[in-house]
C-alpha cells in the first residue's frame, strides 16, 4: 500500500499566486477541447490541496474510514484517510493481517513510513502490523486492541457501551487513534454507540439526547473539544481535563449508567426517579 504526496511544489502550475492575484483553473470536459498542461497541474494540485486545507486542523491520526471487520482468521480493514504531520494519507484498498490466539494484549498498528529518497516525490507507506506492545513510536496509531483466548472467536459485535472495552475475545476500538477538529478523538463508533443507546433511553435528559444526534450527524470523529466540554459539563470537572480521550470515555459510560437508572442533576445532586404505588 502507497500513497504519494507532495505538497511542496506547484510547478508552473494551475493554482498560484501572483501580485496577491490567486487562480483557479477548472478544465471544461466538453467535446473538441484539448487537456492542456496547465489544466492538468489543476487537477493534480486541487486533489492535494483540497485534502490538506480541509483537514489542517485536524489532528493526526484516522479521518475517515479504515473500518475493521473479521474475515475468517483476518482482520479486513476498509479503506479510509489517515492524517501523519500535515500529509493525509489515503489507503485506496481493503488491507489484511492474518491474527490468531494470544496469551497477551495484541495491538493494530497502521505504521506510516515516510521515503524521501526520490528527487521527484516524497512517498508515505503505509503498512499494518500486529505487536504484543502498546507503546507506539512517531507514525504509528492504533487501529483496535483485542486479548483471544483459545478456541474463542474475535468478536465485533457489542452488547452494550460498556461492552466495547471487555478485555477478552472482543475488538477493542476505545484506544483507536482518530484525529479530530482540534486534537486526538474517540471513533465514531464509539460515539454513535453512545448516541444510540443514549436516544433509546427514556430517562436520558434533553441536553444529552442533543449531544447524541449531533453525534450521529458528524462525519468522522466528533471535534475534541466537543466531547471534552459536554463530559465537563455533564460530570464536572475543568474542560482541559477531558481533553484525554480516556476519561470522555469513561464520562460517557457514567452518564449512560445515570441514565439506565433515571437519575439527573439537580442542583448539582443526583436524584433518582421513584414509582408511588397506593
């Protein structure tokens, strides 16, 4: 798998600058006309810049994508946008990594290997790996983590919320690294799983059921700040804080459980809802 990326040069090319005048050269498909350089240097600059102003503020690790599924004795991960610095990566196909029982952690890697030992391009290779290590080094982001036992099968289907982050025999995507607006995220299905679940209970409070369809509408992973200012504002606690993907995490379990048992603020306190039977 390659992805090749070169934000460095534009060339005589189709978007430029010049005495603060800036250009954008769309080619017209039409019959008779004829593709001319510069109207190919558009093409190839708007696919790079596009990708790069979109997500400049994002941070690194998985935007879209790279889902993961169980194929057999593989894990398949789908196709999908991986940002490493300011280059976003793109992994045109579905990739595979055979796995099998452990007695210990087993993590997915996606590494991203940056070659500039070409004059005419930089490539960033990107390659899956299983380690019985969770510590990563620069370029490398976790994908899921999963403890198989023998005889057991890899399984992606949840129970519950709670159920996402069971040690064994269960594909763990709470420690994934996603980039969010703003910094590191939780993956969307973490969050859509919270919105579920959230939505399908009859004691959840309004500013919760708010939070959950926003989360169901955002594309990728849920802006950071986001999450951490509704965990601080749900648990309390100061905003910067939650900025730790782990303890959202947690904060959304709690507030799940509050909700299970119909419990809400008031005040500050936590009451919970009582049926009167004469």
């Amino acid at each position: 798998m390659q992805n090749f990326f070169d934000g460095t040069k534009r060339g005589e090319g189709g978007m430029g600058m010049s005495a603060g005048v800036i250009q954008n050269i769309y080619p017209l498909f039409e019959r008779n006309r004829i593709l001319k350089k510069e109207m190919l240097w558009s093409l190839r600059d708007y696919a790079f810049a596009h990708a790069g102003v979109e997500y400049q503020e994002y941070g690194q690790g998985i935007l879209r994508g790279c889902g993961l599924s169980v194929q057999g004795e593989e894990i398949a991960v789908r196709p999908g946008l991986l940002k490493y610095g300011q280059a976003v990566c793109i992994m045109m196909e579905e990739a595979r990594i055979p796995f099998g029982a452990a007695q210990e952690m087993r993590y997915l890697h996606m590494a991203v290997r940056e070659d500039r030992s070409a004059p005419d391009y930089i490539a960033y290779r990107m390659e899956l790996a299983l380690s019985g290590e969770e510590k990563k080094g620069d370029g490398v982001f976790e994908l899921c983590r999963f403890h198989l036992r023998k005889g057991a099968a890899l399984r992606t289907e949840y129970k519950s919320f709670a159920d996402m982050e069971t040690e064994y025999d269960t594909m763990d995507v709470t420690h994934a690294d996603w980039g969010g607006l703003g910094g590191k995220s939780l993956a969307p299905a973490v969050t859509r799983r919270f919105a579920e679940e959230i939505l399908s209970e009859r004691g959840s409070r309004e500013e919760d059921r708010a939070f959950a369809m926003h989360c169901l509408c955002e594309a990728g992973a849920m802006p950071a700040r986001a999450l951490a200012a509704y965990a601080a504002g749900r648990m309390g606690g100061d905003m910067d804080e939650y900025m730790d993907m782990r303890k959202v995490y947690g904060a959304l379990r709690r507030i799940l459980e509050q909700s299970g048992r119909g419990e809400e603020r008031t005040g500050g306190r936590r009451e919970k809802r009582k049926i009167l039977v004469d």
